[in-house]
C-alpha cells in the first residue's frame, strides 16, 4: 500500500496550517503552544485542510483568550441543524498563569499576540502556535530579505563550484 503524501507546501505531517506572513511582520521573542475549543464540523474541516490562519491574532477579553479571523470552511456534507460561521472567534486554552502574564506583557509592554501555525498534537489534538513578539519596521523586512537573497545566491555558488 502506498504511503499518503502529506508533506505538501513545506509542512510536516502533523502541520496543519502555517502563518508564513506572521514571520515577515513579526519579530517574536517566545512561543507558545496552546490549545483549541472546537466545533464538531471544523474538526471535520481541519482534517479534510480546509484552514486559512492569515491575519490572525489573539486578543485576551475577561481573562480568556481568542482566536481572531481563523477561518476554517465548512464541508458541503456539515450538519444542516448546526449554524457554521468560518470566522467566529474560537476560546483558547492556555493556564491562568500563561494568560495573566500574555495579558500584561500586551498590555503594558505593547506586544502583540500572533497564530504561528495550527498543528495535530498525539493524532487527536488540534494545537495552535502562538507568537508573542513586536511588529518589525521597513528597515529590519528589508534586511531579512537581503538575508534571504544572499543565502539562495550562497548556495546557488556552492552547488555550481561542486
């Protein structure tokens, strides 16, 4: 039996969605892994790829924290007595102690809580990444793509001289 090839657009196997555009905004001083309060029919989306985590961000209201802007389509074969909304603001499950001090690191310090990537964790949880960090400037994107360009031309060099 052939193997199924889920390594598709650069991802791992257990990746279910990356926020490539986070990376270039974004300049993030810690990760964290938090889980998701989820639906019956978006795990059923999440797992046919049906997800899109670009201009997502976490916002915390009332000491709990959601996820803003997800969006994950729903299925045509999604119960008919279910409303789905691809975009509603979905609860994340992170410690007291992890909310309270996000809280006021955006708060007073002026950080911004970012969706990295959406990924399965033991085969049945849905895990979301999330990015604490600040915004980068025109100056720092323009260096990280010299970066980038120098790196391809680096080992474009080395492939040709080998």
């Amino acid at each position: 039996m052939a193997k199924k090839n889920a390594n598709k657009k650069g991802t791992t196997p257990a990746s279910i969605a990356r926020n490539k555009r986070a990376t270039f905004e974004y300049r993030f001083d810690e990760k964290i892994e938090a889980g998701l309060s989820l639906m019956g029919w978006e795990v059923k989306s999440i797992r046919a790829g049906k997800v899109n985590l670009s201009d997502t961000f976490v916002q915390i209201k009332n000491g709990e924290a959601y996820m803003h802007n997800c969006t994950i389509v729903p299925l045509n074969t999604a119960s008919t007595h279910v409303i789905c909304d691809p975009t509603r603001p979905r609860k994340l499950l992170l410690k007291r102690r992890e909310l309270d001090r996000l809280a006021g690191l955006v708060e007073r310090q002026g950080y911004a809580l970012v969706a990295i990537s959406m990924y399965w964790r033991k085969g049945a949880w849905v895990k979301v990444e999330i990015g604490l960090g600040k915004g980068k400037k025109a100056h720092d994107k323009r260096d990280d793509i010299k970066e980038r360009e120098w790196a391809i031309e680096k080992a474009r060099a080395m492939k040709n001289k080998g």
